[in-house]
C-alpha cells in the first residue's frame, strides 16, 4: 500500500504543467484543445478515428474561486483555444497553482489538470516603453506566438533597434480599459493595447508622440500627419493618435508624506462649527400636496353622485300635484288597455268557429254549453281543458 502510495504521489507530481516567468515580463499559456481530446479518447488514434470536439476551460486558483489578479483567462468559442495571460508584479513573486477544468461539449465528459506557474525576480529593466492600439485585432487573435512576432517587427522597425532589445510588457484587451463592446457583425473588433519595452531610447519617429503639434492634430481631426507606423499585415496597423510613450529611466519622485501636527489649536483660535440650514415653513407645501387634491376629489364625488342619483334619464322632478312622467306613463298605457279591453267584450258580433278553442275542424263540434257559459274568452279556459286535443271526438272529464 505504500508503494502504491507512492507510486500515486509520483504521478500526480509528473501531470502537473510547470511554467515560469518573470516579474514585468508576458506570460501567455496556450490551452489546446488537441492536447486534451487524447485524454478524453486515449484509444482512438489506434483506430483511426479523429475527433474535433467543442471544449470549454474552467481555470482558477487552487482552492479559490478566481484567478490570481495578474492572471486573465479568454476563449471566444468552444472550438477555439484557450488563453491565460497577464503580467506579473513584483508582489506577485512566488508560485501560483492554477486548477484547469476542461469540458468536452459533446460527451460532457471533465478532465482536471494542475498549471504551476513560478514567478522569479525581475529580469532585465526596459525603461522606454511604448503602448500602441491596434483596433483591427481581438485579444485571442493577438495571444499566439506567430502573431506577436508579427507586432514584435514592426514595432521594432519604427523603434530602430535590435531584435532583442524590444519585448512584449503587457496585453491588454480594449474593453478592460473602458471600451464600449462592439456589434456583433464583421469588420466590428474590440481593440488591443500592446506595451511594448526596450532598454534603448525612442527613435525620431517615436518622439513624433511628444510634440504637441501631433497632439494638437490629433485633438482636432483624429489623425495626425506625422504617422510613421509600419504594418506588414493590415491587422497589425496601429491608431497613431493612441499611441502613448513611457518613459521610466527617471525615477519618479514618492509623494510626500503628511505632516503631523501637535493636535493643539493656536492661541486666539476657536471652534467654530458650520451653522445649521435655517428653519422652514411646511404649511403651504402641507396644503397644495394634501388639502388642495383632497378637496377637489371631494367635489368631484358629490357631482358625481348628483348625476348618478338625482338626475336620471326619464326622471323630471315636477310640482308636488304633477305625477313624475314615468308614472304618468304607466298610468296611460294601463287606461288604454283597460278601455281596448271593455271595447272588444261589448262586440255582439259571433266569433269565427275556427277561432273557438274547443273547435273540432273535423267534425264541426263546439265546446259544451257548460263551458262555453264560463267565459267565451280563451285565457280563462281551464288548463286541462286548453291542453286537450281539438283533433280528438272525446272531451275530458
């Protein structure tokens, strides 16, 4: 068990990825996904097959939630790489244990694995630095070696120095320094600033940044005419008014520390407070904000239920011996019925046999002399005696 302890230990120890830098120096660590798909499928290159799978990268620090405040982490798609970057500082001396999670999109397999990043003592100084934006980039897209090669020559082509006196500082996306995000739509980038440092003075051309000429021009129209970047690949081509020169070979001097005093006020001297806001009078605000609506809304409820209650539709208010209109109305109708009632009882004319409720249409039978006595008119027949069959030869009972 112990061997197999050991033997464990051991090969925890191999699979860790170990890096070192310096302090001021770049560091950029590539996550590729090709490296990590023979983990997820260790067999399949015996039998040919070969996959392309989206892979998404967790990082943080060991045992904490986030990265290290020097360190970034950037991957625009799962089927791109991924990128930790970022400068160190001389507090940040010392090793930084990076946990990377990484998830395959397509079998939702996980994979774990330890970055050791070691940070030594600063190298060499480059006083004279230079940061330059390049608006036609992304950050992922500046990151890769090949790339900040390309940079790397132009810039050192404008500097006029050697290939070795010119290292990259620092990258930085825009949008970490307050740009706006672009639309989503090509030919739309974010931005990149590359400070770039050199132990050699600035070239002629750089200098151009200092007089205030260029910045005149660059305040006015955007663009000055002095421009003497150079850019192999259009990607790589620098805004000139948003380059900016550093110059760090003067030591810049600490700020002063505060004095103290003796804490004792000065003979004569005295306290004297700030005065407080003169005192107000809330009774005009209390009646336009409270009584004034309160008042209104209490007008407006008793015209509305005058309308409502006192001045309906078809209701006149008369003198005490007038009838309202609408008893004067149903005191009208009521007469006229009674008096078309009276005239059609007093016609001495017969009704028609087909009219007679108890008619036989087949036989030509009336209803009994009994019932006709009751009343000749068909709403008091009884009603077992309206609901028999006129069709039948038989009454009831």
């Amino acid at each position: 068990c112990k061997k197999n302890l050991c033997l464990a230990s051991v090969l925890v120890v191999e699979a860790d990825i170990k890096a070192y830098t310096q302090v001021g120096q770049l560091f950029v660590y590539e996550l590729q996904r090709e490296t990590f798909q023979s983990d997820f499928e260790p067999f399949l290159k015996h039998y040919g097959h070969v996959y392309d799978d989206p892979m998404v990268f967790k990082c943080n620090k060991q045992h904490f939630p986030d990265l290290p405040r020097w360190l970034r982490y950037t991957q625009r798609h799962p089927l791109d790489n991924g990128f930790l970057y970022g400068t160190p500082l001389e507090e940040d001396q010392g090793k930084a244990v990076i946990e990377i999670t990484v998830i395959n999109k397509r079998s939702y397999d996980t994979f774990r694995e330890r970055l050791v990043i070691t940070v030594g003592t600063p190298g060499k100084k480059l006083p004279y630095q230079a940061e330059f934006y390049l608006p036609l980039r992304e950050i992922e897209k500046v990151l890769p070696s090949a790339v900040r090669e390309e940079i790397k020559q132009d810039i050192q082509r404008m500097w006029g120095a050697a290939r070795i006196d010119v290292d990259v500082v620092n990258i930085s996306s825009a949008l970490d320094k307050g740009g706006r995000v672009p639309l989503p739509l090509p030919g739309h980038y974010e931005g990149v600033y590359v400070k770039m440092g050199s132990q050699q003075y600035y070239s002629d051309c750089l200098l151009r940044l200092l007089s205030p000429q260029h910045q005149q021009e660059c305040e006015a129209v955007g663009r000055a005419s002095g421009d003497c970047s150079v850019c192999v690949n259009p990607s790589n081509c620098m805004a000139w008014c948003n380059a900016t020169l550093i110059d760090l070979s003067k030591p810049v001097p600490p700020v002063p520390a505060p004095t103290h005093g003796s804490g004792i006020l000065e003979s004569g001297g005295f306290y004297d407070p700030p005065e407080s806001p003169p005192s107000r009078d809330y009774f005009l605000d209390y009646i336009g904000m409270v009584i004034i609506p309160f008042v209104l809304a209490l007008i407006l409820c008793i015209l509305l239920a005058y309308v409502m209650c006192c001045r309906r539709e078809g209701v006149v208010k008369r003198d005490a011996k007038t009838p309202d209109i609408q008893l004067y109305h149903h005191h009208t109708i009521q007469g006229n019925t009674d008096e078309l009632r009276s005239m059609a009882g007093g016609r001495g004319v017969p009704r028609p046999l087909s009219t007679l409720p108890m008619f036989n249409g087949r036989t030509g039978e009336r209803m009994p002399p009994l019932q006709r006595q009751l009343r000749s008119d068909s709403s008091h027949i009884p009603l077992i005696m309206a609901q028999h069959d006129p069709n039948t030869d038989t009454l009831p009972r």
